[in-house]
C-alpha cells in the first residue's frame, strides 16, 4: 500500500523534473517546499507522481538546467532555474495551469 504524500509536498502542486548542472536529476514542486536529488530519470518521475498524487500531467520535464535550493525558502516560479530552462519551465507552467 501506498502511503500518503508527505505533508511538505501538495497532491494540487505542479512538479519540475530535469537536471542540475552537475547532471544529477533534480524534482522539486512549483513552490519550491518540496523536492530532491536522484539517481536516475526514473526514480525522479516516480517521486514525483508519489508526491503529486499520481498525476503525471502535473509532473513537467525541464528542457535544461533545473538547480534545487535547499534553503528552505519557497522560491517563484521559476526561480530555482537558471539559463533558458527558467523561461520554458514557467512557459511550461503556465500552460499547465
């Protein structure tokens, strides 16, 4: 049995995945509260649709690099990306909304 998303993490949030720049895959919710490092794409995109409730149309692939702050500061849309990526994961975003 599955269990349930963890408090941190909304099932109504939208998840970023993509990697940083060191080529690890990274996931980290919209609102930047939530997310972490991995070992490969899948183990990623599982976390994510875990975390999310089991919604892939709210997991959005990040065409670039996509860096994880672990500040503990919720960050803007978009804001934990740097370069292009930034731009198309809020392009990406706001479609999905």
């Amino acid at each position: 049995m599955d269990k349930p998303p963890s408090p941190h993490c909304s099932s109504s949030s939208l998840f970023l995945v993509g990697r940083n720049s060191r080529g690890n895959w990274v996931v980290r919710d919209q609102k930047g509260l939530c997310g972490g490092l991995f070992v490969d794409r899948a183990e990623a995109v599982k976390f994510a649709l875990f975390e999310n409730g089991h919604r892939p149309q709210a997991v959005i692939m990040v065409p670039g690099i996509l860096e994880l702050d672990m500040s503990g500061k919720p960050a803007a849309s978009g804001e934990a990306t740097t370069g292009h990526a930034g731009a198309d994961a809020q392009h990406a975003l706001a479609r999905a909304a």
